[in-house]
C-alpha cells in the first residue's frame, strides 16, 4: 500500500495529507457516526457524535487531522454508549416524534438512533414549544426538530450565498433565525432549490406538499442503515 496510513478499529487505512479521521475513513468505507459533519463544509464540531479515540485522548474526528501510524479507536462499547447517551438528549430536548414526522425513514437523527440500538430514552422529554414557521409557500420551518448542527447556515452562507440563518440563544433560548425583515421564512429568499434546505439533517426545514409521497419501505433508510448510505 503507497501512501501513509493508521489504523481504526485495527483495520488499515490510507489518507492524504491534509485529510481528516472522518475523511480517510470515509473513502474506505468506515463509518463514523456524525450529524453536524458534512464533507461540503468545514468541520463544525458541534454534535460531538464523532468523537473518537486517538494518541490517548478523545478526538472529534471530523476536526482532528490523521497521522501516519497513528491507532484510532472508533467501535469501543464506551464510546457508542456516549453516543447513545448524546443521541438521547437531542430526542428529548426537541419534539421528534418519528411515526408522525414526514421526515420519518430519512431522518440522520433517527437513522444514527437505530445505528446506535437506541430503544429509549431514561431522560424526562422537555416538549419544548418553539414557534412553527408557516409563512413560506414551499417550505415550513419546524424549530422543535431543529438539533443546531448549523449545516442550513453554513449551506446557505457558502453555497447558496445567502446567509438566511443563525443560531440565536443559548441552552433552552436556543433557536434557528432567519435572517429576513420579520424574521419569518416567508420573506426571505429561500427557494426549493438550496442547498441549505437540502442538507438539513431532520425535519427542521421541510419542502411542503410532499409529505409521504414515498411509501414506507422505499425510504432512503429503509432498506440499509446510514453506516451503507451515509451521503
């Protein structure tokens, strides 16, 4: 094999320079669970489900750079019981109910949950009441699924050019913005066709009117698990 290389789980893996734990393991078909990491955009960091362990310590995969020779640990019981645990908390601090939720089958949020055998949770729900977003002919804006992995910012600053959200608050007061003259989706630019819309992860930011359209069975994680059809 040319090139450097390191090892996850054991397994050889070659990378480039310059390249990522996340990025080297993804060209050889290792998955790492993640929700704010998108290989379009820079590391974000925020979701932590990547956390990895590497040189003795615990490392965001998506942000930590590989090294040759270097021994990565990414399946141990200890860290997918800490991603379970974070998984969890993002169930019960917005309103996911999945059998109602048209996102339902292409959820990242609920296709990691099964990845990771998550049944339950032992945290008490929040039901937090955060304002829908009706206004846009195409699109509503649902807060309670948002998980802050800021990927519709990013997509909308970088590609779209358009720079209609953010991240206002903190803890509980957190909130996705639009950046509009009223702050509602209705007046801003967004269309059907952004990349922010496409890429947000649940069903915070969801295309009206097609709603169920694809059968149960058909879906995009029906048939696999995200581990076979991470994008």
């Amino acid at each position: 094999m040319n090139g450097p290389t390191f090892t996850i789980d054991g397994r050889s893996v070659p990378f480039t320079e310059g390249q990522s734990i996340i990025q080297a393991a993804r060209e050889a078909g290792i998955y790492i669970p993640h929700l704010c990491y998108h290989p379009e955009f820079r590391p974000h960091g925020s979701c932590r489900l990547c956390v990895v362990e590497a040189g003795g310590r615990s490392v965001p995969a998506c942000s930590t750079p590989a090294v040759a020779g270097q021994q990565v640990r990414n399946r141990t019981e200890r860290l997918d019981r800490m991603r379970r645990t974070l998984v969890e908390l993002l169930f019960v601090e917005g309103n996911h109910f999945c059998p109602a939720c048209p996102k339902s089958g292409n959820c990242k949020l609920q296709a990691v949950g099964y990845w990771l055998r998550m049944l339950d949770t032992p945290f008490p729900y929040l039901f937090p009441r955060r304002e829908l977003d009706a206004s846009h002919h195409d699109v509503l804006l649902d807060r309670d699924r948002c998980i802050f992995c800021e990927l519709c910012v990013r997509a909308s600053r970088e590609v779209d050019r358009k720079n209609l959200f953010a991240i206002g608050g903190k803890g509980t007061r957190c909130r996705l913005l639009v950046n509009s003259p009223d702050g509602r989706l209705g007046s801003s630019g967004l269309s059907l066709g952004d990349r922010a819309l496409q890429v947000c992860p649940t069903g915070a930011l969801l295309p009206r009117k097609g709603a169920f359209h694809v059968p149960v069975g058909r879906r995009l994680y029906d048939g696999r698990s995200i581990a076979e059809s991470d994008e």
